[in-house]
C-alpha cells in the first residue's frame, strides 16, 4: 500500500506541467539624455526572468549587459 501512494505521488507530481511565466520588466526611468561631453548615468532594471541589453551605438556602454531575475543598477 505504502509503495501504491508513493508511486502515484510520484505520477502526480511529475504530470504536472507549470506554465511559463510572463516575462515582466520595469525600468526606472523613461527615457535618459546625455551631454556631447559624454558623462554617465544608471538605471534599475527589475525583472522575473533573466536579461540582456545591447544597444547599437558604438558611443554607449552598459554595464552590466545581461542579469538575473530581480532587480540590478546599470550604467
């Protein structure tokens, strides 16, 4: 009997198939200006699933380009 309910928790709990969740991002500003002079500045990213950032200017770096769920300052 004991075998019978474990090999059918067994089957249950491995049956089950959990959705994907719905990547959810939020960032601390809206938009961000720079001077021709060239300065830095950061933002949050907060998200539940990992990340990356590119951008396609050669003018701009981010760091860090890529992070974990939660919530990180880049530069």
């Amino acid at each position: 009997m004991i075998s019978m309910v474990c090999a059918l928790a067994a089957l249950v709990s491995c049956g089950k198939n959990e959705p994907a969740p719905q990547p959810e991002v939020v960032l601390s500003v809206n938009a961000i200006s720079f001077a021709n002079t060239g300065e830095t500045k950061f933002f949050h990213i907060k998200s539940n699933l990992d990340w990356t950032i590119s951008s396609s200017e050669s003018w701009l770096t981010l760091t860090p380009q890529s992070g974990q769920a939660g919530t990180i300052k880049v530069m």
